[in-house]
C-alpha cells in the first residue's frame, strides 16, 4: 500500500538533561506547569538521576497526593529534609526529599523575624491561623519561602549543591510567580493599613468618618474578627517590610543565571497551552528556561500504515467477514495512530509558536511509577531522546 508523505515539520532543538543536571553552576531547577502534568514524578527523576550523577541535591515536592514519599520509600515526608536510601552513590552523590508544611514555614517566617513575644501574640492569633493555613497564595508563596530557606541553608553548609522544587498543583500554573507579590500586596494593602491605623497612629485618626467605616465592617466581618484581624495586623506591624523584601528576594533568585525552569506539560491542547502562557511569562521576567518536557507521551506506531489505510483495509475485510479479527486489529491502529498524530500536531504547534525552546519527550509508562527503580526509568527517558 502506498503512504501519503507526512509535510516536513522543524523540529525543536533536543534539552539536554544530563548537560542540565551535570552543570555546577545550577543551583536550583524549578519544575513548573499545570495540575496533572506530571511534575511531581518529573522533579523525583531528575533529582535521582542528579544525585546518582553525583549532585547533593535536595527535593521539595508539593504534593498532597505523597506519590513522592511512597516512590522514594519513605514513610512519611514533612518540612525537613530526609535522606532516601537505596540511591547510587558511587558517583559521590546524595538524595534528600521534603514535603512543603506550608503552616509551619509560615511559623518559621515569624519566628524568625520577630521576638519571642511578638512571635507568639501573632502564632495565636486566631486570623494568622486562618491565613497561614488556607489563604489563597499562601502554598505557593510559602513554597518560595522554602526555596529561599533552602538556598541560604546550603549556602552556609553545603549541605546540597542543587535544589529541586516541584511546585504545587494550582489552578494555573502562573500562580506560583504571582503569589509573593499577591500576598505582600495583601498584607501592605490599603485595607489593612487602615484597620490598624488606630493602634498605631495619632488619637486624631479615629475621626467620626473612620468609626463609620470601622462600624461598617464590624457589621460584615463580626466584631470578634475584625478585632482578630486589627490585632493579627498590629503584632505583624514589624514584618510588613521583610514580607516584601523576602518576596522580592527570592524572585530574583528565580531570576539569577544559578536557576534553571523546566516547564512540564501533557500532549494535550490545555496543557500545552499552560505550557506556552508559562514560557511566555518566564521570558518576559527574564527568567532562565530550560526547556519542556512533554510526558506520557504515546508511543508511536512504528509503521508505515496510516490511519486512512488501516481503516480501508478493515472495511474490505469485515464486509467478507463481519467477525474479522484482523479487521478489529486495524482499527485499533488507525486509533493509535490518530492518537499519536494528534499528539506530533500539537508539539509542532507549540514548537512552531516557540521554535528556540529544548524540548524532551517523555513516552507513558506501562504502569503507575512507585518506587525508585520507576524513577530512574523516567530519569533515562528524559536523557535518551533518539
């Protein structure tokens, strides 16, 4: 049967991540993209295969789901770093693995800037409990939080020369760059500037029209909570600065030439278009890409039988033949390959719109990743791209 000759497309240039993982100068790779992706197992691999290349390197996952812990053997994961065993070490290297505790690195925050006193009036508080544990943002500015916390940490001790961090599983993938200036943003905001006005400023402010507006909002809030809140905000009086200042500091080290972003996405049409608001928004932050890695990928055909062909042959066969299997057979290929053609279009699409990104395909897996030699599995795949 003769084949109809597929256009000739440009491919995107190969990412390298051996060359990625081996380079001294990254100090941290950031694996970004939308829920679902595969992001979780991705920064596992990679932060295996680094180790057992010979980085010390230290993994922050974000999970609720603790795929991670279960991969990686450990039982439970929390806010500090736990050695995996069982990983190659014969290169010199080490594996540690976390979970974001995003109420405690709030906690940590706190302590750690203000006095034992002042600490201990704003951990009580019953608005600081509500914010540090739901407040929208909190889980990714908190994230950063700990990236920072882990890149001064290593700084002093060496303890790890490379930190991988999986973000959370947000709705939008972009979340994760806004959330330090949203929640700095909140916490200098008009709104609350002006309910701890009075605890702070001048007997002149309670003016009439001010005790208007502060009635009003007792009226909406509940008396108790808008006083939870005008305490919460006066201990926190002192941090508004270092909030800001931590949240601008850790962008730029997002920023600096040590980062390395690592975009993941699925071979579907939302992911990839997350994919692209994200390596748009990298790029104009002047933040360092690294490339896309596009997982559970189908693997292709390997056949030179189209789907339009394989479709006519099983109409040939089940008119002679209803119960045909060979028939049956070659529909289920003119299904993969639509499935896999589907997939090629929407990489070159995405390629065509950014044709300078690294890109490494990751096909799907037989079964569900859970434990390290899986991890590694990854880990070749994303360094064997043929």
């Amino acid at each position: 049967m003769k084949t109809t000759p597929r256009p000739k497309t440009t491919s995107p240039p190969v990412l390298d991540v051996d060359a990625l993982l081996d380079d001294p100068t990254i100090e941290i790779i950031v694996c970004c993209g939308a829920g679902g992706v595969g992001k979780t197992t991705t920064s596992a691999a990679l932060a295996l295969r680094a180790a057992e290349r010979g980085r010390k390197v230290v993994v922050l996952t974000i999970d609720p789901a603790r795929r991670l812990a279960q991969a990686m053997g450990i039982e439970q994961l929390d806010n500090t770093p736990r050695p995996v065993s069982s990983v190659g070490a014969d290169a010199g290297g080490s594996l540690d693995a976390m979970m974001l505790d995003m109420k405690r690195t709030f906690d940590e925050v706190v302590e750690s800037q203000a006095s034992p006193e002042k600490a201990k009036q704003i951990l009580e508080n019953p608005f600081y409990v509500a914010l540090s544990s739901s407040f929208a943002g909190t889980q990714e500015y908190m994230a950063m939080e700990k990236l920072g916390q882990l890149h001064r940490q290593a700084l002093a001790d060496g303890s790890h020369d490379l930190i991988v961090v999986d973000t959370p599983p947000s709705r939008s993938a972009l979340d994760f760059l806004d959330a330090p200036e949203r929640l700095s943003s909140f916490l200098d905001g008009r709104l609350i500037r002006l309910l701890v006005a009075p605890a702070r400023g001048p007997a002149r402010l309670m003016t009439a029209g001010f005790s208007v507006v502060t009635n009003a909002l007792a009226k909406i809030l509940g008396g108790q909570m808008l006083k939870d809140v005008q305490t919460f905000v006066t201990a926190l009086d002192t941090l508004f600065g270092s909030f800001r200042q931590r949240a601008e500091k850790t962008f730029a080290l997002l920023q600096a030439d040590g980062t390395a972003f690592v975009v993941i996405a699925a071979p579907e049409p939302d992911a990839l278009r997350e994919a692209a608001y994200f390596v748009d928004r990298l790029t104009d932050d002047d933040m360092p890409l690294a490339g896309l890695v596009v997982n559970r990928a189908s693997p292709s055909a390997r056949t030179e039988l189209s789907a339009e062909e394989a479709i006519t042959a099983a109409d040939r066969l089940q008119s002679g033949d209803s119960s045909s299997l060979t028939a049956g057979l070659l529909r289920l290929h003119a299904d993969r390959v639509r499935i896999v053609e589907r997939e090629q279009h929407l990489r070159e699409r995405f390629a065509a719109a950014h044709p300078k990104v690294p890109t490494a395909i990751v096909p799907a897996m037989a079964s569900d990743v859970h434990d390290l030699d899986g991890l590694r599995a990854i880990g070749e795949s994303l360094a064997r791209q043929d």
